[in-house]
C-alpha cells in the first residue's frame, strides 16, 4: 500500500510541475558547448594521450505544439571532434598512429517539457565524419600506411538543459556520435 502511495505521489508531483511554460519554443535560438565522456572511438592499450571529445551545437526552434502544447521543434547545426595517439614500441619496431575525427551535421530536434526549467529532448544527427591519420615509425619492409576513412554518420541522442535563469543552463546528452555521454553548458539567445 505504501508503495502504491509513493508511485502516485511520484506522478502527480511530475504532472504539477509539467504545468509550466515551455523553456523551448518557436524562434528560440541555443548554443550548446559540450565535452565528451565515455569516447567510443579510441579504446584499449597502446593510446599514450586523447583528446576529449568536444562539441559545439546550435539549434533554432521552429515549431510549437508538435504534438501538444509542452512539445516543439528545433532544427540546427553540429560540429564535434575528437583524437588519439596510438604508439607501439617491441621486437625492434617503433612507430606511432595519430588520428582525428572532425563531424559536421545537422540536428532534427524534438522538445518535450516535462518539468519547469528543464528541456527534454530527442533526437537525429545527420552528418559528415572526416577522419584522419598520421603514421611514423619504423616497420621492417614497410613503407608509410595510411588509415583514413571518411564518410557519412546518423546518430540518435537524448538529452536535457536545465535553465538556472532565462538564458544559462546545464546540458547533458546521451547518444553515440563523437561520444556516449556529453556534459556541457547551453545559452539561450
């Protein structure tokens, strides 16, 4: 009984406090500065120094009530990048591999305020991965090798700003583009 209880107080306080004026709406325009942590692109031994995964986003409200009246739509831009230095010394060989990964894209963004000053949304990146290497070193019988390998990328994410007043706010997205989980700080403009 006591947990039945808990449970409905539980969800009357969230539909009480989703009763509140939408922190994204229509011509609201929002940069997001993000790093990233839990990189997915450079695991294991050997990467002898990283770069964190840093993103900048903005996006543009373009649609209210999409669904009803706590729901909009956002559209805009994403640029993310990332690298590592790989290097491996043994057997009388030594060499090394530094790679890049620069992503360009654009967002399609769906809001849902659930909560007063909290932004929840979702989402799809759409995007261009260019990825780059450097290899030096010595390996017996071989020559320079190259390991680039550019090309198109789709990433889901979700995510949420909380406003600590009209124009900043804290941002934190779930996702697998440039990495799996991004904290940051928005503007509102």
């Amino acid at each position: 009984m006591k947990r039945t209880f808990a449970i409905i107080a539980v969800l009357c306080s969230f539909t009480l406090l989703g009763v509140s004026q939408n922190t994204f709406t229509k011509g609201d325009k929002v940069i997001n500065a993000g790093i990233g942590l839990g990189n997915a692109l450079y695991t294991g031994s050997g990467y002898t120094s990283k770069t964190p995964p840093l993103s900048l986003s903005f996006e543009m409200g373009v649609k209210d009530e999409l669904f009803d009246e706590k729901s909009s739509l956002g559209i805009g831009g994403y640029i993310g990048y990332s690298g590592a230095k790989y290097e491996y010394s043994g057997y009388g060989t030594d060499y090394s591999w530094k790679y890049t990964n620069f992503i360009l894209g654009a967002r399609g963004v769906g809001h849902y305020q659930l909560i007063d000053k909290f932004d929840t949304y979702t989402g799809l990146l759409l995007g261009y991965d260019i990825v780059t290497s450097k290899f030096t070193g010595t390996i017996p019988g071989g020559d320079n090798y190259s390991a680039s390998s550019s090309g198109f990328i789709w990433a889901w994410f979700v995510g949420g700003r909380y406003y600590f007043n009209d124009k900043f706010g804290a941002m934190a997205e779930l996702g697998y583009g440039i990495s799996y989980l991004t904290l940051g700080v928005s503007y509102k403009f």
